[in-house]
DNA sequence: GTCAATCTTTTTGTATACAAGAATGCAAAT
DNA sequence: ATTTGCATTCTTGTATACAAAAAGATTGAC
C-alpha cells in the first residue's frame, strides 16, 4: 500500500539507524522528517510501522516513535540464535545440498582465501557474506533462509567489526573450509557443529569487545 | 503510532484471517473495512501494514492488500523450523533450566495427563500450549523465546487439528516426559531431540492431511 | 462477433485539516 | 523553595480531500 515513498523512506531510516546517524532512544520526529523527505507525515508513519515490526523503532501510542538499537545482552542473545539457525542450515543442506552449490561454496571460499592472501578485509567479507547466503539457500527451506536472511542483515553491522581481530580471518577460513568438507560428505551434523562455533565465537569477541570499551570507559 | 484504534483493527483481522473469515487471496477492501469498522482508512492502512510484516497479508503496489495464507510447501517449511526453534530451546534450557522451572513442566504434564484421561483434547491443548511457553522461556535467551513464540502462534491455526489424530494425544504426552527427563538430567541434546521429532512430526500429520484432503477431491 | 482503443469509474497513495492527549511552563499556595 | 494546579503548546491519531494509477466499460473498427 504505502509503497511509492513510503518503503524507500523506511529503507532510508533504516540505513541511518544503522550507520549510527540515529542513536537508541531518539525520537523520530513526524514533522521534522517529513519536510526532511518533503513530504506529508502519512507515508512516514507507514515507515515507521514497518521498522516497527523489524524491531528498529519502538512505537510509544501518544508518545512517539524511538530508535530502538539492541543492548549488549540482546545482541549476545540475537549472535546466539544466529549461531543456531546457521547450524540448523548446515544440518539441513548437509541431506539436501547440491554439487553445483558445494562448487559454488568452493568458489566463495577460494575468493576468501584470495582476499586474505591480499590483507583485503572488505573483499573477505562480501565473499565470506556470500558463502552463507548459500548456506542459508542450500538448507532447502525457503522460510528458514528467510529467516537466517533478515537476523544475519540485522546483525549486520554488528559483525563487521569483529573480522577485524587479530587472527580472526584466518580461523573463520578454516571453519569455512571445515564446512565444505563436512557437508562434501554428507555430514550434516558435524556441518552444524561447526557453524555453531563459527558463529557463537562472534558472539564472544563482541563480549570481550564491549567488555573492554566498557573497562576503558571506567 | 497508529495506536488507539489501529492495533485493535489489526487484531480484529488477524482474527478474521485465522478463523477463516478471509480466505487466501481475498483482498481486503480499504473503504469497506473502514465503513465496517466505522473509521476511516488511514487506521486501516496502518493496521495492514501491520499484518503485511507478520506475513498475513500481501501488500502490493498500487493494487491493494491480499490475504495470504501460507500453502501446503510453505507450511512444512515453517513446521520444520518450528521444530528446530524448539530443539533449540530444549538444548539451552539443558544448561540454564531452573528446579521451579522443572516443576513447572511436570505440572503441566500432569494437567495433560489428566485432560487426557478425561478425554479433553480443548484442556489438553492448553496445558501444551504452557508446556512449550515454559520451554521457550527456559531457553534463558529472550529473543529466541519471542522469536519462538512468534512461529508458535503463526502455526496455532494449523496445529489444533494435528491432535486429532488417533493416538497422537498419548504419544505426545510421552514424548513431553521423555523432554522433562531429558532436561532433569541436565542433558540438553537429548531434549533436543525429543522435541525435534515431538514438532516435526507435526509436519508430517500435516502433510498426510493435506494428501488425503487432495485425493479425497479427486 | 471479436478485438482494440479510449473514456469512465474505482481504488490506491499522499496531503492537509482537525481533534484529542501529552508535555511544558507559569503561577499561586503551602 | 518546593509542589500543585492550570493553561498553553506541541505532537500524535484520525478524518477528509485530492491526485494519480489501475480496473472496467463502452464504442468503434475490422
């Protein structure tokens, strides 16, 4: 319904919620915004109900829409349930999953490789974001890869910084490559044991992260 | 937001989706509704934007909301990773469930037992609606618990006739002993086993359904 | 009789106008 | 000085009005 303006608008709030130019608890002004967009606050209300329901925006009756960013509790929570749909994925596509997707993982994970040989952390990820996109495709089950799609675009912002530690990429590399070789075989449940770990791991470096900016803060 | 009458309406059709007032495909007519409802459409719209995010209703450009109910493909699908949630729920619950917690579930189980000696599929149905919401609960991850509860309620309208099934009553009240058991002695796996198959079979009685359902109208 | 093009009607998307509830500020009283 | 009550102001929620797009009908040609 409210499609023309409306969609591109929420998509543009989005981004700025998530590039930080919004930050938890602001107030997402109707009228501000709207001559911001230049136009009426009809199309940005429908905006704000779609972030609603993706959990960006709090809606308050009476009192207004707030950004709404995950705590450091609920972002363990969210890495963790992440972690868990990933393994599920990997247990299903270890039954399912094709030789043409397995080449396809193959691939994505040689331009992995390539990307680390070359220190490129940008390249590292856009391929290492593609190598579980088939995961999650190659589960055979298009509402779970649905799913696993919008927690992992979520957390998005949150696990790119974690790539960043030291020795990070060349682990994620062999868990990458201790995927394919499970999944080569079939193993489904060693797939998931893997992907459980490869993930959760993200979880705990951004503890230790957001441990250590808080001990700084002190 | 569009909080007073909004959320009302949008709950009055979810209602009406859910009881099969609207069946798949129907669209849903702004200027109708809003006269039926005695409002105006802006609140309607508001509601359907609603519905749309929760998966109920098609929003489509310039052509109105569709209702959209989810096909016999796509509801294995989401009786699947229903199972898997709960797998995963029972695994986590395995390390972090709490002695009230336990008792709590062997209540309801014994609520069940008695609903099935009396032959009560209705109060049975309920206490194994609570066994689960403690499950959810005891997963100690907040999120997955709504994420879990979310998937629970989407798949209520389908699962009610899945305990018809001849002997199914007994089964599942066995299977729910086995997932206390499991979880008593502290072995999250094995839960997550039980409850994998406890959820996935509802899939397949689903599935067998649907296939009579077909060659009967044929 | 059928098909196509155009015109009419309907319906969605957006803007604006209005009403009601919440927040703020000020003043008076304790 | 603090607090309580009231009034003002701002903001949200809803209704209505208008514009544009799609669906539907009508007329004309073949």
């Amino acid at each position: 319904m409210g499609q023309r303006r409306a969609d591109t608008i929420a998509e543009e709030l989005e981004e700025r919620i998530f590039d930080g130019t919004f930050s938890d608890g602001d107030r997402l002004d109707e009228v501000r915004l709207a001559q911001q967009f230049g136009v009426s606050r009809t199309p940005l209300r429908e905006a704000f109900q779609r972030l609603a329901l993706s959990g960006l925006v709090e809606l308050i009756p009476r009192r207004g829409a707030f950004v709404r960013q995950p705590g450091p509790v609920e972002l363990m929570e969210m890495f963790e349930v992440m972690a868990e749909l990933e393994a599920v994925c990997g247990r299903l596509a270890g039954k399912r999953i094709s030789d043409r997707a397995l080449a396809e993982l193959n691939d994505a994970n040689a331009k992995c490789q390539a990307a680390l040989a070359a220190q490129d952390s940008d390249a590292y990820y856009v391929e290492n974001e593609r190598f579980h996109h088939i995961l999650y495709r190659e589960s055979g089950n298009s509402f779970l890869q649905q799913e696993a799609c919008k927690l992992h675009k979520r957390l998005k912002p949150f696990r790119r910084q974690q790539l960043r530690f030291r020795g990070r990429l060349a682990q994620s590399m062999a868990e990458h490559e201790a995927v394919v070789q499970a999944l080569t075989h079939g193993d489904g449940d060693a797939a998931a044991a893997v992907l459980r770990e490869h993930v959760a791991v993200q979880g705990e470096k951004f503890h230790t992260l957001m441990a250590s900016l808080k001990s700084a803060a002190e």
